[in-house]
C-alpha cells in the first residue's frame, strides 16, 4: 500500500468547511483512497472512498487530484461532534478479496465553537 | 450500513487472568475479521487476521498464544487475552468485511478498553 502523508493537526470553525489534505504521491493505479475517521474511545467510521473520480456522499466529499498524488476530504459545514482523527488510507483493493487497512497517524481535527 | 458489535466496552481485570472479546456482524457475514490494538495517543496496529474457519494470521511480534482468536461462525470472532499483564492494556478493536458485499469497506466495532491491575 502507497504511504500517506497528513498534517498532524488542524483547526476548523463551526460552521465552516473543514478540507483535510493527505499526499500519497507514490499511489498506484490500481490503489483507492479511504478515508476514516475516529473519535475518541471509539472505533473507526467509514467516510468515502474513491479510486479517480472525486466522490460526494451525506458524510462529506473527497477530491482527488487529476494525477492522484493527493487528495482533499471535505466537510461541508464541520459541527463539534466532526471533532477527531482523520485518516487517509491507500489500498489496494482486489475485487473479492478482503483486505486490511494500515493506518497512518491521521489528521486531528479540531473543531472550534 | 452495516454494523460490528463489540463486547464488552470496557474490562477491568487482574493481572494473570483472561479476558474474551467478542466482535460480531450483526447484518452480514463475514469470512474475515481483523483485530487492532491501540495504545493512547497512537495508531491502530494490526495485530491478527481472523479467517473463519481456519486459524488467525498474527502480525509479526503478536504472540498467537497470548491473543487466542477463534473464528467458529461467519458472524463472531473473539480474541482472547490470556494471562493479561498490565502492559496488555489497551484498546482493542475488530473489523470485519462483508462476504456478500464488494469488499471496499469494512466496518469497526466500537472497541474494548483492557485495563489491566
């Protein structure tokens, strides 16, 4: 699995949109981005995924560069409770097969009141 | 969307006993299960692949005969820790795959605190 690089730590206001980079610049063709997230004490959520195409879902958006060494995950409008480590995850995903996933350090998001 | 149940959430125990965590697929099945550890302030690490049917796969510097993990059905892995020391707490998570679904997400249980005395 290509490695991600995040920022350690960010700042978003209430209310704002909250855009978490993550580089993974030796990613493969074949390799997806996953991004999860976790609060604290509790286990890992599944936000989106995308392989080249940018992806919109109720959680949030994730643009991927046209050469796809990096991405940005989008939250619309953070709220309090989007408060906690965000992980960006390359993997390589061969249809059928179950795959686990390497976390990184991930970003963690702090949203302000 | 699917859901992982984990049990307990929390357990306190004394040193030199065993504790059993319990992971199961309450709308799917899953062939494969996985197991983390995190410690505070640090990432998940893999610590196990649990294949139903067949033995875990253990990452390298697990001891597969301190974390026993048994996989009997396609909806319940469990991971025992045995003769828990206090260097064992942690908190433990599981994820599990849906086997009918395309494989691209795999959900978490909400995690066990191990507090060992």
């Amino acid at each position: 699995d290509a490695k991600t690089t995040q920022p350690t730590s960010m700042d978003c206001a209430e209310g704002r949109a909250a855009n978490l980079p993550c580089n993974h610049s030796t990613i493969s063709g074949n390799e997806y981005v996953y991004w999860y997230r976790q609060i604290h004490s509790q286990g890992p959520q599944y936000i989106i995924h995308g392989l080249k195409n940018n992806e919109t879902n109720e959680m949030a958006s994730l643009i991927i560069t046209e050469d796809r060494k990096s991405s940005t995950l989008i939250l619309p409008h953070a709220t309090l409770r989007d408060t906690a480590v965000y992980y960006c995850i390359a993997v390589l995903l061969p249809s059928g097969s179950a795959r686990q996933l390497t976390f990184g350090s991930g970003t963690q998001l702090t949203v302000l009141p | 969307g699917a859901v992982v149940s984990q049990h307990p959430s929390w357990v306190i125990c004394k040193s030199g006993t065993s504790v059993k965590i319990e992971c199961r697929s309450l709308d799917f099945q899953a062939t494969t299960m996985f197991w983390y550890r995190q410690f505070p302030k640090q990432s998940l690490m893999l610590m196990a692949t649990s294949n139903e049917g067949s033995k875990a796969t253990y990452e390298q510097g697990v001891e597969k005969d301190k974390f026993l993990i048994n996989h009997a059905s396609l909806t319940l892995s469990t991971l025992t820790v045995t003769s828990a020391h206090p260097e064992d707490s942690s908190f433990y998570i599981c994820s599990a795959r849906d086997a009918g679904g395309s494989g691209e997400k795999l959900f978490f249980g909400s995690g066990t605190q191990l507090s060992v005395l």
